[in-house]
C-alpha cells in the first residue's frame, strides 16, 4: 500500500460485518436499503455446501440433476432475501462458472424477472486456463448481473476506461482532441416516418464550415439521406443545432457517387462530465486483474488463506458504474474482496460507500492454511481481512453481533 496517511474513520464506517448464515442475518437488513450486491456464491463442485440447505426435497433419482436442484433449492431463498433488501433503483451481480451458470441464470429469471436483465458478462480470472481435469482449458467464469427494477435502475453500464484516446485522431489548434461523426443518424430504424421532427433542411457552408438552422451568405440548404439516397434524419434536433453550431461542421467529402456536402459532429475527446464508453462483456484479467493477482492482494494482508478470491479491480469495475455513496452488500463475503474493493474505491475518489458483508461461521479445513493461521472459521478470514483493510486503506469496520 502506498505510504499515504489513512483517512479517519468516518461516522459511518466503510465496512460492516455480519457473521452467520445469510439467511439469518439478510430479513435483519432494511428493506430497500442496499444499492447494489456483488457476491460470489459457493460453486457446486460437488461437495457439500457450507450453507444450510432447508428447503431440498431429495426426491431426484439422477445425481447430477439431485446436485443442481439441491444448489438452486439452497440459492432461491437468499436470492429472494436479497431482493428484499435491494432498492428499486438496485442491481445485483453474481459471479459464477460453467457448472451453476445455466441454472443460476433461470433462477435469477425467476427471482427478479426476465425483463430486468442485464448481462451475462465472461470474465477472464485464468488467462493461462485450468490444466487440471478433462476437455479443455477453462479460463473464464462469468456475473450475472440484473436489476431489481430495469426502468429505475441506476447502473451506467459504461466507464472512462473503455475510451480509447486512438479513436481521435484529430486536432485543434489549440490541441483539443476530435473525430468526425455524421450529424445524419446512420441506423435506417430512424427515419421520416419514425421520427418525423428529425427531417428538416439545415443550411451549410462548406468553405467556411460553418452550419445553421437558418439561411446565411454562401450557404446551403441540406437534408439527411442515406448513402442510397433514400430519406434520413439527423441525429440533433433544431434547438440542439441552435445550442451548439460550433461544435458542427459542413464539409465536402467523396462518396460513392462522387463528391458530395455534409454536415459532421465534432465529438470531442474531453467533454464536460467526462467521456464514458459502453462496458463490453468481455473483461479481461489485464484490466480487472487475476486469480493469481487476487491471491497476491490477500496474501499481502493476511496471508494465503482462501482459496480463489476473486480481484478487487472486478468488483471496482462493477462499483464504477454506480454513484459513488451506494450502500453495497456481498452476503456470501468470503475473503472480503467486495469490502475491501470498496475501501479503495472510496480512497481513490473521495467516495463515501459502505458495505455490509456476510459470511458463515464455517469451521476452516483442518490443516488449511487458515486454520494453521489461527483463524478458526471463514468469518474470521474475512474479519482479518476487513481489519488489515481499516488499518492500511481507512474508513473503519464495525462487527455486528454473531446471528444464528
């Protein structure tokens, strides 16, 4: 960590901890009171799992089928439960892999409802791919993501990351950063017939360059058509044009049928609020980081405890797209990734977000690393985690009562 003072502990911690069974602890919680939850749930693998599992009937022959249907009956009620908690304007991302994805996806479907879908984003955690096993080199897993209510959902699915400045290529004089975009909206959905207050005639001069709503010396009357020459629409509307005729340009260029005028935006590299670009749902261990680097950031604070953290720059990204004083939960916290991904967060950018973070009192496996670090359970991994984060990065950490 760098050798910056650590903030104090603000009034409202940066980190809470609940300790015991999801479950129990989740219909304690507000509802509506958490932003977003990222959590990263137990893969089935076969094992049993830590959590109780109440409501499975057995009744399955198949033990592939039995297995999946015992995962889903343990998962189903605590996703009801998180939707309890979650916000309208809220979402939810699970990490995942290929054993669970497809009846996780289902069950998300059911809990929250088809429509309020987000993505279903790869992540690449293994660049080198798992040797281990048959078939191939797995090295993806993937979050589901979707939001509580999709009309009111305050995810920007996009981050000043994904701009490339090479998109750019050209100059002011003053050294401001541009490209050219037609003004004429290039989608065929769009057209006079759809959008009807989008044809008019602008007037442009292509010396000059200048463009206007209205008639001037030397220029021209332009309507938008499409390369066959059928009808289009502009992508601004006249009051829009009348906002900002600096930023657009009439120009002469070759098209296929020759040279022809058009009018072009300049969209600029730096604009006011910053420019965002779309997350692709492909993320890559070299911009998110990897199992291997996950592994290295807990062993830096506590040691190699855990087997397969996920990154904290997986759960920065997710926070990217989010307010920066969202309260987050992770209610299967494991090492602590989440909590910890939120104190950098808020050291970064002056945020104040909180996290509540869950986790089973688990006994850790005999003769594990953990146990032979003292650390009896799995909540306490994640209580030693939260605490190296309060004393390196800042914010605090208040430990509620133990439930269940």
């Amino acid at each position: 960590m760098p050798d910056e003072p650590v903030p104090p502990v603000p009034a409202l911690p940066w980190n809470a901890f609940h300790a015991g069974d999801n479950l129990d602890v989740l219909p304690r919680l507000e509802p509506g009171s958490v932003d977003v939850v990222y959590t990263d749930p137990p893969y089935n693998t076969g094992n049993d799992f830590a959590y109780a599992d109440r409501f499975r009937d057995g009744s399955h022959a198949d033990p592939y089928a039995g297995r999946h249907a015992a995962w889903t009956a343990m998962m189903r009620p605590r996703l009801l439960a998180v939707r309890e908690v979650l916000a309208q304007h809220g979402a939810v991302f699970v990490s995942i892999d290929d054993n669970e994805v497809a009846h996780l996806r289902l069950l998300m479907d059911e809990v929250f409802g088809e429509a309020n879908f987000l993505a279903q984003v790869v992540v690449s955690l293994n660049p080198k791919g798992r040797q281990l096993g048959r078939g191939f080199a797995t090295s993806h897993e993937y979050v589901l993501a979707y939001a509580r209510h999709l009309p009111a959902c305050a995810v920007d699915a996009s981050t000043t990351e994904s701009v490339d400045e090479a998109d750019f290529p050209l100059r002011t004089d003053d050294g401001r950063r541009f490209r050219y975009l037609p003004l004429r909206n290039t989608n065929k959905k769009f057209n006079p017939l759809t959008a009807p207050t989008l044809h008019f005639a602008l007037h442009g001069d292509p010396v000059s360059g200048r463009v206007a709503t209205a008639e001037f010396p030397g220029s021209q009357p332009l309507t938008p058509v499409f390369g066959d020459g059928r009808p289009a629409v502009w992508r601004w509307s006249r009051p829009r044009v009348d906002e900002r005729p600096d930023d657009l340009e009439c120009r002469v260029i070759r098209g296929r049928a020759g040279e022809r005028v058009d009018i072009f935006q300049r969209d600029w590299l730096e604009r006011e609020g910053g420019r965002r670009k779309k997350l692709r749902t492909i993320w890559l261990s070299e911009e998110i980081g990897s199992t291997d680097t996950a592994v290295a950031e807990l062993k830096a604070l506590v040691g190699h405890v855990f087997e397969s953290p996920k990154p904290t720059g997986l759960v920065r990204r997710i926070l990217a797209t989010l307010p920066d004083d969202v309260v987050v939960l992770d209610p299967f916290a494991g090492s602590g990734t989440t909590g910890h991904a939120v104190a950098l967060a808020n050291r970064a950018d002056g945020g104040t977000r909180r996290c509540i973070s869950i986790n089973s009192a688990e006994p850790t496996r005999p003769g594990s690393n953990a146990q032979l670090a003292g650390l009896a359970t799995v909540a306490d991994i994640t209580v030693a985690r939260l605490a190296a984060v309060a004393e390196q990065v800042g914010g605090g950490l208040e430990i509620a009562p133990v439930v269940g």
